[in-house]
C-alpha cells in the first residue's frame, strides 16, 4: 500500500474520538435548550401565581374560619345585622358609629323653609318675626329693612338675603352687589317709563313687595352668577324661569317663599293687585 492510501484510511481510534466529541456536543446543546425551557416555565408560573392563585388565597383566607363563625352565631342567637359583622370579620361585630351629615345652619333653614324666623346677627335689628303690611309699593312702616348698603327688602326677605350674602363674602371676599331692591309704586311708574315692556305694570311689581332684587353687572355673569345658582335657592333666592326665557334678566332674583306665600304667579293674583296683603292673613 502506498503512502497516499494509507493517509486516506482513517484509523478507528480517530473515529471513535470524533463520535465521543459528536456526542458531548449534543448533550451540551440539549441541555441549554432544558434550560431555556425551565426559565420560560418559571417566568410563566411565576406569572400565574401573581395575577390568579395570590389574589384567590388572599381573598377566602380572611373567611377560612366563617363556617365556624356561622355555627357560633346560629347557637347564640345574634341579629341579622350582627351576623353579617360576625362573618366578615371572624366572629367580632362592628360598633355603628353615626356622623353628622353637613347642612345648612338653622337660621337659614327656617329661612329658606319660610318657617319660623330667626333674627340675623348678620343683618342687626332686622327682626322677621314683627310681620308685614301694606300694598304693592306701598309697605307700612316696619315692613322693610335696610341691606349693608342701604337697599330696602321685606323683612324676611332682607334676613334671608343677609345670610346668603355673608356666605357669599366667604367665598369671594366682598359682599353681594345689589343695585336694586324695594320699589314704591311712584318708582315703579319711572322705571316703566324707562324701561318699557321689561318693566312690570306697576302695583304688581316683585320688586314692589320688596322680595325682588337686581344684581350689578359684576355678579350676574361668571363665577359669581354660578355660585348664586347653586347656593342661593337654600337661602329661597333663585333667578325664576321667566328671566331665563321670555325675557332674559340674569340679574333680577327673588325670594321664592315670600312669592310663593302672595301666589305673585298665580292667576288670582293679578285680578287682585291691589289688594291689602298681610303676615297676618
């Protein structure tokens, strides 16, 4: 055999090297894809167990005792009320605890509910309970008080207004502009002169009974204007649905209980305009 056909034999000890390498090789390669395999199942239970059996465990073991607490409570004989407490938080029923719920102060419920009438601090001397009388335009003396700027209003509606504005100075820092108020029926006439059909005939005017004022421009619009509408009714003082559309007069309110009590909206009350109106009636 020559020297070139021997080096072509390969000698069975090189074959048997290169089937062990072959071999290791192999074992190495399944063994990182194991690996991997093993990483990704844990990755995978690990997410299984965060999103699903935690939040299970976490919520029946507080109840893990509320069979016991069931049987306890069947023997004893405790209330419906008593029992749920009992289940929920292992045999220990919770003590009722009653707040306070927030409402407006008692002088201003009486107000707006037109009831009994308390005396303002915030509006001195103004005193409800005295009553009123008189005729549209024509209130008798004793009727009418002064605002913090000097606009007359009846009595209620003055103590009324007092209170609503001293809420309003705490959430704007200033008192509530009114322009207008109390109209004697000779006012009325000018004011129907000038302003024609946006003005009332006058005797029948709101403003006439002193339950009707006119905001300045600076608190009938914006932030001010939102306000009065969300607080004013507990006070009785709302903007009424005709100054919103058939004529708009953003700035014109009034003293809802006051209104409501003469039936101002009612048919009967225009056929008796001029009639005597009394607290006492």
């Amino acid at each position: 055999m020559s020297k070139r056909e021997d080096a072509s034999v390969t000698h069975p000890r090189s074959r048997r090297l290169r089937r062990l390498q072959e071999t290791q090789e192999l074992q190495v390669r399944t063994t990182h894809r194991r690996r991997r395999l093993l990483t990704r199942s844990g990755v995978l239970a690990g997410f299984a167990v965060a999103m699903v059996v935690y939040p299970m465990v976490g919520t029946i073991t507080p109840y893990a005792e509320a069979d016991d607490a069931a049987e306890a409570m069947a023997t004893a004989g405790v209330s419906t009320a008593s029992a749920a407490s009992t289940l929920l938080s292992g045999g220990a029923a919770l003590e009722s605890s009653e707040l306070p719920l927030p409402s407006v102060d008692e002088s201003s419920s009486a107000l707006a509910a037109s009831a009994e009438y308390i005396v303002a601090t915030s509006l001195e001397g103004c005193d409800p309970s005295q009553g009123w009388a008189g005729r549209n335009g024509r209130l008798e003396d004793g009727s009418l008080c002064d605002l913090w700027n000097g606009v007359e209003l009846r009595s209620d509606a003055a103590v009324a207004l007092a209170e609503l504005n001293e809420q309003f100075k705490a959430a704007f820092g200033r008192d509530l502009c009114v322009g207008n108020g109390y109209r004697t029926l000779a006012a009325q006439y000018a004011t129907k002169r000038s302003q024609g059909y946006l003005a009332a005939t006058p005797g029948t005017s709101v403003h006439g009974w002193g339950l009707a004022i006119d905001l300045c421009g600076s608190d009938d619009t914006g932030s001010a204007k939102r306000w009065l509408e969300a607080n004013g009714p507990i006070w009785g003082w709302e903007n009424p649905s005709w100054a919103k559309s058939s004529k708009w007069e953003p700035w014109h309110w009034e003293y809802v209980p006051g209104t409501d009590d003469l039936g101002v909206y009612e048919s009967s009350y225009w056929s008796s305009s001029d009639a005597y109106f009394s607290s006492d009636d």
